[in-house]
C-alpha cells in the first residue's frame, strides 16, 4: 500500500472514527469509500474505489 501525501491529508476533511466517516458518505450520497490515513491516523473520503468494497448509491447493485 502507498503513503498517503502529507499535502493530500492536510487538505482533506478529517474523521474522528469510521462510523463518523460512513455517515458522511451516506449524506453525500455518492460512491466513497473511507480509509484511515497512515499521517494522521483519522479517517478520509475518497473517491477511488477501483477493486475496493464501497458504500453509497448504486453500491450492491447489479
């Protein structure tokens, strides 16, 4: 897995916890994902989801 930038975590909302994260996903109503960010340690939105479980609009469809 590759560091995540310093400057890319700097800019990025932070969670304090993943629920926290899940929950923003599920307001925004996109597809993201939410990772723990190996800088600060909090979690981040992203939207790269390329071969990772997602959760949002059209996530479980098909």
């Amino acid at each position: 897995m590759t560091r995540t930038k310093l400057s890319v975590c700097q800019r990025k909302r932070r969670y304090d916890s993943e629920v926290a994260a899940v929950d923003a996903i599920a307001v925004s109503g996109l597809v993201l994902r939410s990772y723990r960010c190996d800088r600060c340690r909090q979690f981040h939105l992203t939207s790269r989801t390329k071969g990772k479980r997602v959760l949002g609009i059209g996530a479980g469809s098909g």
